[in-house]
C-alpha cells in the first residue's frame, strides 16, 4: 500500500517536473525572470510583493495562490500590474501549486510588458517544497516572529530554495529572537542558501532584494 | 483520474474517522479531555502548551508532530511531562496527523496519570484540517502578525475549530491589526467557534483559556 503510493507520487512528479523545465527555459528564452515566493500563512509575501512593484516598477505579473479568495490579486490590481489568481479550494483545498496551473496561469496573463514573473505560492511550508513550479529563483520567507527553529523542522522548504528573506525585523526589538541563531540553523540544512534581512514596513534591507532581483542570479545556464 | 482520486481520499478519510471515533469515546470514558492545536507554523503552539502546564499542573500528557527534529517535545519534556513526538519525515514528510498515529502514541503514553491529553499538529493551516484525530475540542491558533484575513483564506481550519487563539497580543500594539476585523472574519466561516485573545508571553488572557479547559466544553455527549 505504502510503496504504490510512493509509486504514484514519484509519477506525479517526474510529469510535474518536465512542464517546469519547459516552463523555466521558455521564460529564460523571452527574458522573464520567474521567482516563486514561499512561506507561512502571513509571513508578509504579499507585502513584499507590493513594496517590489513600487521599487522596481510595474513590469511584473503575479499568480496568486490561495484556498479560498481572490483578496491579494486584489491588492495587486490597486498598484496597476496584472496578478491571476488560482484558487485551488475547488481541487479539495490542494496545499500547493503545480507546474500545470502555472503553466495555464502564464497562458491567460501573456508574455508581454513582463519583466519578471512572481509566483506567491499557498501558504506552507510543507507541500509546495514538494513541487518545482519552474522558477529560475525560489525564496523562502519566514518572519522573525515564526521563531529561529522553524529550518530545522521544515528543511524540504529551506533546501529547494536559493534565497531565504527574513521579514517583519521591525518586530525585532519586541522579542528574544537571534538572527546568528537563525542563520545557523539554515547553514546546517542549506549551506548554498544565502540570507537577507527585509522589513517591507520600514523598509530596511528592501534594496538589497531589489539588487538581487536586478542580477537575476542562476537565470544564465 | 480526478473522480478516482477523490473516491480513494473519501475512503482514507472514512477510516480515519473511524478510529477517531474510537479515541474520542475511549478518552471520555477514561476522563481524559482531549485537545489537538492546529495553526501555521510559529504561531505559539509549544510556548502555550508549556504555560498551560505551569498553571494546569502536570496531569497532562503532549503529543508533537512535526516534520522532522524532536526539539518541541524535549521542550516539554524539561517541565517534567511526558511528550511523544511523531516525525512525518519518513512517511514523505507529510503535512498533517492521522487518528492512526495518534492512538499508537496514546498506546506508546499509556493513559494513567492523565486528565488532558494535547496534540500539536503539524504546523500548517491546510492539511490538518481535513484529519478527525479524536479531539474533544479543536483549537486553532492564529498570531496577530499573521493578519486578520486568514480565516477567509483558510475557512476549513476554522470550520473545524471549536475555538480560536488569538496569540502574540503583545505585538498589538505595534501593527495596524484590527481584533474587530479578524473576529467578524472567522464568524463570516464559523459563527458557532469561540474567539479568545492571549499572550503567553504577558500572561494576558491565559485565565479566560485555563477556565474553558477546566470547563471542559463538548465532553459530555
């Protein structure tokens, strides 16, 4: 029982992961940057989101994926960009995006006027690691209010991903939380990973994002 | 394809209904209260469980899932309760708890010198949700910093909830976080579920959660 259903999974995702790499190398040919964005629920991607598109200009487009609701493609019409939600409530409250609804997401917004694609991934930090959705840059989000341990108990996350922002660092002051702490436990399950600071509140560590977005790091293969 | 694989989901699910079923009525005969926290990771789960034993007592016994590390339940077991930890990082890394797992960890605590027993689900608003792990009470915790529109985007957690945690109210004070707002959310998807404020960092509202545990809401069928 256990082992077909590792069988089926494994299927799932080797056909998951032909349609990202389609999806990777045909953005990288039109000279979309694609980032997908993960995190907790409320680890503040949206926000970031917002805070980019002023800095770095209207040349973006967003998939949004939530369970229910279309509330942050919302916030992201008000700023002027295209954002495409996928609800995936109707597909039994799926806890991630694959490659195929991005894929149709892609199809509905068109290529043009595009700089850079975001992916805000469902909030979790368990299944969307599972799934290449064909970004040339995963990040991964986490608040300093989620605690320093948070690299140890979910590693998957940390491991697929290139970039890990640490947000809301306007809260530091407030709690006990130690960054080396942090940075230690992300070393210990993804020594590649780099670490930046952000606070889309106040703005700290903002144009260091921004500069990384600019050099598109790993888009050249 | 999408109609078998909902068909298998509705079987898995049924068996495990069943053996939460088996739990509730067992514990209930026994006199143990049983209570399963879900919330997104970093939403407090461990640091309330530990100021629950403070003023409580320790007639209470924990069971902590987690993907992977055993530090949640050497946390607790540092007050001098018993904790079991259930790592899903074999099995997958799955997202959620099932019935099954929690009566092996029942079994594995033995149920003498007990009047409540927790579990910690994995941190994650989706997948738990959808588990019976044959609570007496549901709670779902939600920090203030993770925004107030999370019962919108995640209603099947809060259908589910019996009550809600509203936790980290000492940060209130540092956002634009409206408790009117987060409160008509969560009965726009739950009108029956109690809303409660805490901070078990300032002790704020641990009184009103003591008293509701004691009362032992559900348990008398």
């Amino acid at each position: 029982m256990e082992t077909k259903k590792i069988a089926v999974m494994q299927k799932l995702l080797k056909a998951n992961d032909a349609v990202a790499e389609g999806i990777r190398s045909e953005l990288r040919e039109k000279n979309v940057f694609f980032v997908n964005l993960m995190s907790s629920p409320g680890s503040g991607k949206t926000t970031l989101v917002e805070e980019t598109v002023r800095r770095l200009g209207k040349r973006i487009k967003v998939v949004e994926g939530d369970i229910q609701t279309t509330l942050d493609a919302e916030r992201l019409q008000k700023l002027g960009i295209q954002a495409y939600q996928i609800n995936t409530g109707p597909f039994g409250g799926d806890c991630h995006l694959e490659a195929a609804w991005i894929r149709a997401a892609i199809d509905e917004l068109g290529l043009d006027g595009m700089d850079y694609l975001f992916v805000e991934n469902i909030g979790n930090l368990v299944c969307p690691a599972e799934f290449d959705v064909g970004a040339h840059l995963n990040v991964l989000l986490l608040s300093v209010t989620e605690g320093e341990d948070k690299p140890l108990k979910y590693p998957l996350a940390f491991q697929v991903s290139q970039l890990c922002l640490v947000t809301k660092t306007d809260f530091l002051p407030l709690r006990n939380f130690s960054l080396q702490k942090l940075r230690g436990n992300i070393r210990q399950v993804n020594p590649a990973c780099a670490v930046i600071e952000v606070s889309a509140h106040s703005g700290a560590g903002m144009e260091s994002w921004i500069e990384i977005l600019k050099n598109r790091p790993n888009f050249q293969s």
